[in-house]
C-alpha cells in the first residue's frame, strides 16, 4: 500500500472509533471514505458495533454499504444524522472544505446539513492555507443550462471546464446533471463565491463546504491528528 493510502486508511479508521451503537450515520463517497466504509463493515460484522442505521450519500456508497451488509435508509424514515464521515478535496484552515471530486457533492451536502457532527477524513496532501490552492471547486449544473452557467461562472472570475468520463463522454452526476469545474484560483473569501453560486437557477450545488465540518481527522501514514472546532 502507497504512503497516500496508508494515510487515507489511517484517518478512515480512526473515524469509526467517533462512532456508537445505535446511532444514524451519514456515508460520504471518495477514495478516503472507502476505508472507514470498510472499518465499519468490519466492525458490525465483528460485533463491536450493533444498531447502526447509515444515509448513503452516492449510488456508489449505497452499493459498497450493501455488498458490506450495512442497514441503509433514507430521509423518509430518517429525520437527522447523529454523524456524517467523509473525505474532502482540500481543506482551509478553517476546517472549511472543497468536495465534489468523485461528483456527490449534492448529496453530500444535504447529508452534512442535517447532521449534528461532521467528521472529515483526509491526508495531510489535502491541507491548504486558502481553499482554491489546490483544486478547483465543482458546481453541478442543470444540463439544459450548462452554457449560460459556465458563462456566468467566467463573469464572477472563474474559469469553468465540464467534466467528462475516461472515455470522453459528459461526466454525470447521480441527479443525471452536468459538473463544471471551476477554477477561482485562491479564494480569499469562500463565503461570497458560495452566495454568488446559489443564487442561479440553473445551479443545483456546488462544492464549497463551509462552516460544516466538527471534526478533521488527518492521516501521515501510521500516525493520526484530531482537529475540532469543539476545543
């Protein structure tokens, strides 16, 4: 295993041990959530957890939990999330975060909003001192509305690009809408990019992340660093 998945397993290992019998979960989607995923499979397999409920964020989630025999639901039957996990494409100091690499950011969103913790899991690779170092932030859009967007992306300074698949085909999300992903350059004031993203119509969500995260769980291969905004 890599030294980046050794951190990644790490961090998604020690965010289980956040989690209790009998609580709801709510399952993030990515490369790092995969091994908390797997922890917790692990753990309600052995018994050391029981009664745990999940909210999958993405199909892809949704499939791994069920392959793993997790319990999942959904908000017809779930009201709130005691505990989301997931991972983030770039984190501020702040604990503010650019998500939507794997493309679930919609769901992820409403998964973290209705929940009463969020912990993320990362490697220390993902930290930055100003969101938009790193990684451009994913707004997904209406696909009856991609071109006006990107337009009107290009008029609050970003620069939007539409993501496509491996074989080049228009990249969709789980809601079958389109990602541009937007390059802000370095985002000194996340809060206003995040304002001028919500008030199109034709954008549905976007990748800023801000002011959710409770807890940041950063992996270095075997070693581990608990942040939270709680201390």
């Amino acid at each position: 295993m890599s030294g980046v998945n050794k951190s990644k397993q790490t961090a998604g290992k020690k965010a289980i041990d956040f989690i209790e019998s009998g609580m709801v979960i709510g399952l993030g989607t990515g490369s790092t959530f995969r091994f908390a995923l797997e922890e917790l499979g692990a753990r309600l397999k052995s018994g050391r957890l029981a009664n745990i409920t999940c909210v999958a964020s993405s199909l892809r989630t949704e499939r791994k939990a069920k392959n793993l025999g997790i319990t999942l639901s959904t908000f017809e039957h779930i009201k709130e999330i005691d505990v989301t996990i997931d991972g983030a494409d770039e984190v501020d100091q702040n604990l503010n975060l650019i998500k939507g690499g794997g493309g679930a950011m919609l769901r992820e969103k409403i998964l973290a909003q209705n929940s009463k913790r969020m912990i993320v899991i990362t490697d220390d690779s993902k930290i930055s001192r100003h969101l938009g170092e790193k990684w451009s932030v994913p707004v997904e859009v209406l696909p009856f509305a991609w071109q006006v967007e990107d337009l009107y992306l290009k008029s609050i300074g970003g620069k939007g690009q539409l993501r496509k698949t491996e074989k080049g085909q228009i990249y969709l999300t789980d809601q079958k809408n389109f990602v541009l992903d937007c390059n802000f350059g370095i985002i000194k004031d996340p809060e206003r990019i995040a304002l001028l993203l919500e008030k199109r119509a034709g954008i549905l969500g976007h990748g800023l992340f801000l002011h959710m995260a409770t807890d940041l769980i950063v992996g270095k291969e075997e070693n581990w660093r608990h942040i939270s905004v709680r201390s």
